[in-house]
C-alpha cells in the first residue's frame, strides 16, 4: 500500500485522524476495560490538534492515495527537548504492515 506521511495542522482535514483516536479509546474501553474518564481521549478529540501543534507538539499522519488517513502519531512537548508519544495508532488492515519503519526515512 503506498501512502505519504503528512504533519497536520489547524487548517487539515482531521477526521480520519479522529476516526482513528476514536477506534484507538474503544479498544482501550472493550479491550483493557480503560474507563474514558482514565483515557481521556474523547476531550483530546474535541480540541485536535491541539496540543499536537508545532511549538507544543505534531500531530503526523500516513494518508493513503485515496487521501484517508491510515495511521497517525501525536507528540506533546514536555520540556525544552523531551516530548511525550502521546497517541500512535492505525487502521486495522494496517496492523503488520510497519508504517513507522516504512516512513522513519522521512
């Protein structure tokens, strides 16, 4: 499958990107039994991309040639250097097919 990696911002398209965070907290809920009060997720929804917006963070995408985004990494800085990988996920006929390896070049 070929796709592209994008980083995202205020004026992108996001709702592939919130599709997947939303796929990601069901598994967290139906899966581990991670309550959304814990996870969190459905407010970090609301508020994309923010805070995964340059300066603060980025928020990166894998979007295929049809232009739906298949994978996506959140980052939110922490300090002066260190940043927290705060939501990596990807569609489920994505699984086993190592998009971060396939992108780390970019």
């Amino acid at each position: 499958m070929a796709f592209t990696i994008d980083e995202l911002g205020k004026e992108s398209d996001l709702t592939s990107i919130k599709t997947l965070f939303r796929r990601y907290a069901d598994w967290l809920e139906s899966d581990l039994g991670i309550t959304p009060k814990t996870h969190g997720i459905d407010a970090e929804i609301i508020e994309l991309p923010v805070p995964c917006t340059p300066r603060d963070g980025a928020l990166i995408g894998a979007k295929t040639r049809d232009g739906s985004y298949v994978g996506c990494i959140a980052l939110r800085r922490l300090d002066e250097q260190p940043c927290e990988l705060k939501r990596l996920s990807c569609c489920p006929r994505c699984v086993g097919m190592v998009l971060a390896k396939r992108s780390s070049s970019l």
